[in-house]
C-alpha cells in the first residue's frame, strides 16, 4: 500500500508564516524542512511516495514521505512523477533533465525544452525543434517537429512540422499516421476519437484520421477519463453545451451553466438550482445543492452546500454537513479538495482552519487552541504555545456575520440607544448617505463634489452607517445564494434595533422616510424633541454588484 501523505497549505493570519504543512492519514504531524510549496505526492513504485517541493527561501528538491529530502532543495523547478516509479522534470539554469523517484538523476539537464513522459516517451527541445526521447535519453522519433504534443494511450502524438504549419499525428514509431491538415489537435482519447479544428469550427476523427463528427462544432476539449469530451455547438448561446461520446453523439445537454469538468461521472449543472448529471445526463442524485465545486477525482468527493450548511459530498450522493462557518477562500473562491491532496480546509468559529477528508472527518487544526487531540485522535499540528500570540482569525468571506458587516460595535452590542442618543443631541451638519456600489466608501459628511442628482439626497442633521455589506460581481455571480443570505441578515439587524429603540422611543410613528432610493429601502421613523430618528435598510443592486447598509439618522 503506498504511503498517503495530506498537504496542509497554511494561510496568512495563522502563527507563524504562511507555508505548507506534511500530516498523515490519521492527522500525525510529519517532521519536514520549512516548506513554501508541494505538488501532490505521487507513489514511487516502492511503497512510498514523493513529491516535488520548493524549500522556504530556496529552491525545488524532491521529498519523500517521511519529510526528507530525496534530492535537495537545489533545483530552478521541479515537476511531478510521470507514472508510479517513473520519471520526473526538473530544470537547472536554461536546461531541463529528468530524476527518477529515488532522487537519482536519470538524464542530465540538456534540454531547452522538455514534456513529461507519455506512452513511454517524452518530447523535448534541442535548438529549435522537438524530437521525442525514451526513459534512457536515446532518441527513438527523430521528427523533427516544432511543436509536439504528448502520446495517448493509444500511441498517438499530435505533431507540427513547423509552427505555422497544419497540425497531424504521429505514432510511436514515428510515422506520421494521420496526415497534417488541420489548425489545431488535441489528444486522443482512449475510445479512439480526437479534436481537431479546420477554421473555427472543432469536429472529432478516428486515428485513420476520418471524419466521426465534421467541423461544426464551436469547441470540444479532449476526452477525460470518462470516456465524455465537453462541448459547444456554434450558433446556440443558451442551450448549445453538452458532452460527446467517441461515436459524436451528445449524450449530455444542457445550458451555460454546465460545467466544462466531468470527474468521477458526475458533472455540475446550476443552470437552474444547482444539480449533478451522470454520464447519461440524467441527474444523479435526490435533491438540489446551493453551491457545489467540480468533483475531486483523486477523492472523489467535493466541497457543496445544501439548505444554507457547508458540508463534503461524495460520489455516492452524500452530503455531510460539518459544524464550521465556511469553506476557505482564496481570492474569492473556495479552495476546496486540491488535487491529490485528499483534503478540504473549513473555517471554524473562530475564523481558524480545519482541514477535513472526503467523509468530512477531521484530520488537522491550525491555529487551534492548546495541545488537546482533534477529532479522530489527531493532534493539532500548529497547537498555540505558552507566550505565542493567538492566531488572527482569518475574514469570512461566504457567511459573513456580525463582526464583519458592523462598523459601530455599540450598536452591534445592544447599544443603539445610546448610539441615537448621541446622534440626536450631535451638532448638525450636511451629510449625504453614499451608496456603495455607486459612488463607493465615503464619509456621510464629505459632500464635496455631488453633482445635481446628489442634491436630492442631501440631509441635514447627523448619521451613522451602523453595519453594511458589498458584494461583487465576481463573488455574487458564482455565490448566488449570497443575496438571500446577506439580505436575511440585514432584516434581521433591522428587527433587533427597531425593537431595540421602540422600547426607549417607543412606537415608530411613520416609516414614509428615504435617506436614499435604492431597490428595497425598509424604515422606522421616530420624532424625538423635534427631529426625525430615521433608522433604514438600504439595499441596491447595479453593474452585477448588490449592497446592504444599515443606517441610523437624527434629521432636522
């Protein structure tokens, strides 16, 4: 049984730099060097495994599964094993060479260019053209070609004899099998059919190189291990997307929502509320999802969300609720199950990270408070230690809460009386209310500059953005469930401090008050020793953008 290896990437916020992190199965931290990046660990043929990693402040080596360093950290670049036991690129100044999974270096860096091995062989550039090598370094297809693709299962490469020149295939023995005629092909799949362009239009040929399906079709990516090939039919925006079969019959349809990624037979669709298809296109499991990313296929499982919980679904359909706030996040989007890394990272309450498998089992913490065991018997692998600073907990970014949408803490803590108190006995002055989405984050009293559509929403008085929320069009178009959650929220806010005031103020006696127009405005208004305390919910939506604010105003 080969040896599984988790790679833990640690963010910014936690103890200590970011980086990465080595655990096993069971959670047990593994001893390695300071580690900036790890590619997944591939078995070495023997039993354990190895992957390509570049050391903190240095450079690429190969480590194995106990942490150690099979070929040290001295490498420009270093790439993944081809096969189990196989061979690896890696790269030496200008020149690139090949290791094997004992550290061994097995072909010098010679070449200016070089492919992982396929099929046995591996293309790679001498001056300017490409021949193709064997795992000795004797060239076996002189070629040469300029450029060349990787072999398929079935011995097939696509080739160019010159860059400008059309694109064919050629067979391991270096014959070319199918004569170069098109712009652009792509790899065979293994049924026997690949891509191929004439023009802008994409068809699929047999390895004869005759026509399965002509040229018509706007894009079709190469076959994945389904034995499926994505597709888009030209001329069709809303309903042209589908999957082909080797014979180029469409077995899969549906929108632009589908997704391009098939993995395990199972492929996303959220052109309506988000569903899976199988292979047949048929959906596959009981039941509609919030959000879901593509399925992992080295766990098969993936990181989904169903009825307003976060959870791991897996192959089979089940969906595994865990008890933290959200996915993690990288520049917006979810990190989900890495390739290879057998793992998803969650925050918790307290804005750390937990790492969990594909049956939403716990297998590290970081950041964790003290020394005591994670679930399942693991031990924490960045345990807080006497005289360390507690960890920054990282921002929630898809289920923001409280302490991220106020920006006046006593009203958020059950203040807001006192917070309208103040603002009814403040000094008045001209303030404008700024929508976030038009006209971005401003001071209320900055009134500098409005032109004369802002005159209308000129006040005087005093005011308080108590809370607010802006969310963009990158991250509201892939979380869609975004403006429902985030609108709950507000009227939620809303209800707690209307309460809130109407139990000093007592009854609101008018709600007919805008401080602004937007798309869905709810107010209270109250007449207090002469002014006018507006508490409103502004909500706007415009350019893919959406925003909530929370407002708090004494008017004259």
């Amino acid at each position: 049984m080969t040896a599984r290896v988790h790679v833990l990437s640690v963010p910014g916020g936690q103890p200590g730099p970011p980086g990465v992190l080595l655990v096993d199965p069971a959670g047990a931290r593994i001893p390695a060097p300071e580690l900036a990046e790890v590619w997944p660990f591939d078995p070495d043929g023997e039993g354990g495994s190895v992957a390509a990693a570049r050391a903190a402040g240095s450079g690429w080596g190969y480590l194995d599964h106990t942490g150690r360093w099979r070929v040290a950290p001295v490498l420009d670049e270093a790439k993944r094993l081809a096969w189990p036991g196989g061979l690896a690129r890696f790269r030496q100044g200008d020149a690139w060479g090949y290791v094997n999974a004992r550290g061994e270096v097995v072909i010098g860096p010679r070449y200016r260019e070089a492919s992982a091995f396929s099929h046995g062989l591996a293309a790679v550039r001498t001056g300017r053209k490409f021949h193709y090598i064997d795992a000795s370094g004797d060239v076996v297809v002189e070629g040469p070609f300029k450029p060349a693709g990787p072999f398929s299962a079935l011995g097939l490469a696509a080739v160019r004899t010159g860059a400008d020149r059309p694109a064919g295939y050629v067979d391991v023995e270096g014959r070319m099998a199918v004569e170069p005629r098109f712009d652009d092909a792509l790899l065979f799949g293994a049924q026997g059919a690949a891509p191929v362009r004439v023009g802008d239009r994409w068809g699929l040929i047999d390895t004869a190189g005759g026509w399965i399906v002509e040229p018509r079709h706007a894009r079709i990516d190469e076959f994945g291990e389904d034995g499926l090939a994505y597709r888009i039919e030209a001329g069709r925006p809303s309903d042209g997307y589908g999957y082909l079969d080797a014979s180029g019959r469409t077995v899969v349809r549906g929108g632009a929502g589908l997704s391009p990624v098939m993995a395990c037979g199972l492929v996303r669709d959220d052109d309506a509320d988000l569903r899976f298809l199988d292979r047949a296109g048929r959906p596959a499991f009981v039941g509609r999802f919030d959000w879901a990313e593509d399925f992992d296929p080295s766990c098969g499982a993936c990181v989904a969300r169903r009825g307003g919980r976060w959870g791991v679904l897996d192959a089979t359909g089940r969906f595994r609720a865990v008890p933290f706030r959200e996915p993690m996040t990288t520049a917006g989007g979810v990190v989900g199950f890495g390739p290879g890394q057998g793992v998803a990272p969650f925050l918790d309450g307290e804005g750390t990270v937990v790492f969990v498998n594909r049956a939403a089992e716990v297998v590290a913490r970081l950041g964790a408070g003290g020394p005591g065991p994670a679930a399942r018997g693991g031990l924490p692998v960045r345990p807080d230690s006497p005289g360390t600073a507690a960890p920054r907990p990282l921002p929630a970014v898809l289920r923001p809460g409280p302490d991220e949408h106020f920006l006046v803490p006593e009203a958020q803590n059950g203040g807001v009386v006192g917070v309208a108190t103040g603002l009814l006995a403040a000094e008045p002055v001209r303030f404008y209310p700024y929508s976030l989405v038009f006209g971005g984050r401003r001071s209320v009293a900055d009134v500098s500059g409005l032109g004369g559509d802002g005159a209308e929403h000129l006040h005087t008085g005093s005011m308080l953005v108590l809370a607010e929320s802006h969310v963009g069009e990158e991250l509201w178009g892939t979380y869609r469930f975004l403006a429902d959650q985030e609108g709950g929220a507000f009227a939620a806010y809303f209800a707690d401090l209307a309460a809130q005031l109407a139990g000093h103020f007592g009854e609101p006696e008018c709600d007919t008050v805008r401080l602004r127009n937007g798309d869905g405005n709810t107010g209270r208004v109250w007449y207090v020793n002469g002014r006018r305390l507006v508490l409103e919910v502004y909500t706007h939506c415009g350019d893919g953008d959406f925003e909530h604010q929370l407002w708090l105003a004494a008017l004259v």
